[in-house]
C-alpha cells in the first residue's frame, strides 16, 4: 500500500478518511496523493444562455480553493508524504482515471452533495466495479485505522470475495488476527466455489494465520449478522468482494453489498 489515492470532498466524513489514508501511509511509508475533482455542471431550469453557470463558477472555484488551503495546511504539519492533484470533472471519473497506477483508493460512505442519507453510494459502487485498485470506504465515525488490530473477512466463496481478499493480502500481514466469517446457511455453501478453507490455505502461505468462523443468521440480515461480528472483535475493518450478482439484480432484489454501503459501520474494504 504505497501508493494512496484519497478523495477530497468538504463532505462530513473528509476528515475521518484522511486520518486513515495518514495511518496507513505511516504503516507502509507510503504516499497520499490527494484528489480534489470539482464538477462545473450547474443544472439551472431555463439558463439559455449560461449565465447562471457564469456567475456560479468563481463562487465554486473559490470554495474549492479556500478548502484546498485548509487541507494543506493541516498535511504540512503530519509526518506524511503527499501531493495534491486538482482536477476538473465528476469524482468517480477522475478516481477511475488515476486509480490505474494506486494500490488503494479511500473514499467516503455518500455521494456527493448527499450526506446521511443511508442511500448506497452510487460512486462507491462504480469504483469497486471498475477500479483495477481495492476501494476502502471509511464511515465519518471512524476514528484512526488501527493497522495491527483484526481484519475481518466477510466470505461467501465468490470469485469476487477471492479477488478482494488477494487485494488485502498486505493489509493482513500487518494485523495481529485475521477471521474468516461465513454466515452459515447450508442452501449457500452448496454454492460456494471457494470454501473458506481453501481462503485460509491461500493466505497461510502468505504467512498470515487465520481463524474461520460460521456464523448463523437467524433471522437478521447478512450485514447486520456481519458487522456485529466484526464489532465485537474489534477489528479495524471488514474485506468483502462487491456485487457477487449483476449490478441489475442487487439494485432490483438488494444484495449484502448493497446492504452494507446503506450505512457502513466500519470501514469496508471492496473489491470485484
């Protein structure tokens, strides 16, 4: 994890991802590059002629200025190596277009301009989709990321929680325990491609140590029966791969992916 993209935003949870993406560059010497993408699209109803975009664009590139300030002011006083990258355009697009040549993308739990909604977050999604680099989505309760405390493993025997769980592989070799945690419902393990032995025997040669745990459900949800687990375990934060069904069918049918970016509880490490 060297290489650091973090997402600026004057969104509530900004601070909590900058002390993660700080604790991590500690952890493995590793650098920030900060990415501030600022949006001129201006919707107004019947501006023919573009004079509401007119004056609302030095208003938006002062703001954006005054808070790139603030930001980097705070960073010349941390012990972080960093770089700060302004860019125009829609944040998702300009975090897939430089998220090519990072180990790691950090970003918060809501879209733009939509705070504490508890809707998933469109963006969030679409990164871990298509980003070739792991997404860590960090909720703005979130103090510091602990990098020696427990990495849980939410596991389904998925290509895709596999793919997420080769993206950690780093991250777990600086925690002091690693859970493997499946939620024990006997018509899913008939469908799992990778049970989680075979995850644990994937990680054990990287030297990591592993302890598979089942977890029944009951009648709560997957998430909920996760993060609970998660919680009481203290672990710094959860890796899970994203959408193991088409994007369409969790939209349309909801999914544990989506589950989860309603209302994160801790940091969630996604991948696809």
């Amino acid at each position: 994890m060297k290489s650091i993209l973090l997402h600026i935003d004057t969104d509530p949870c900004m601070e909590a991802r900058l002390q993660v993406a700080m604790d991590i560059a500690r952890a493995y010497d590793g650098h920030i590059t900060c990415l501030q993408a600022v949006s001129y699209e201006v919707f107004a109803p019947g501006d023919f002629y573009g004079s509401a975009m007119a004056a609302a664009l030095p208003k938006i590139r002062e703001a954006a200025e005054s808070f790139r300030a603030k930001v980097e002011t705070d960073l010349t006083n941390e012990d972080v190596s960093w770089e700060w990258r302004y860019l125009d355009g829609m944040a998702e697009h300009r975090l897939l277009e430089q998220s090519a040549l990072h180990d790691i993308i950090i970003i918060g739990p809501n879209d733009i301009g939509d705070p504490g909604s508890h809707r998933p977050s469109a963006m969030a999604g679409e990164l871990a989709l298509k980003a070739p680099s792991p997404v860590l989505v960090v909720p703005g309760d979130s103090d510091r990321m602990d990098v020696e405390a427990p990495v849980f493993i939410a596991w389904n025997g998925s290509p895709e929680a596999s793919v997420a769980l080769r993206a950690a592989v780093p991250l777990l070799k600086l925690a002091k325990q690693t859970i493997i945690a499946s939620v024990a419902e006997p018509d899913e393990k008939e469908r799992f491609v990778f049970p989680a032995a075979e995850a644990a025997k994937y990680l054990s040669r990287h030297g990591i140590d592993v302890e598979v745990v089942d977890l029944p459900r009951g009648d709560a949800k997957v998430s909920d029966v996760l993060t609970k687990a998660a919680q009481m375990r203290d672990c710094s934060m959860m890796v899970m791969g994203a959408y193991g069904h088409s994007r369409l069918a969790e939209m349309l049918l909801g999914g544990v992916t989506r589950q989860f970016l309603k209302d994160p509880k801790v940091p969630i490490l996604l991948a696809n």
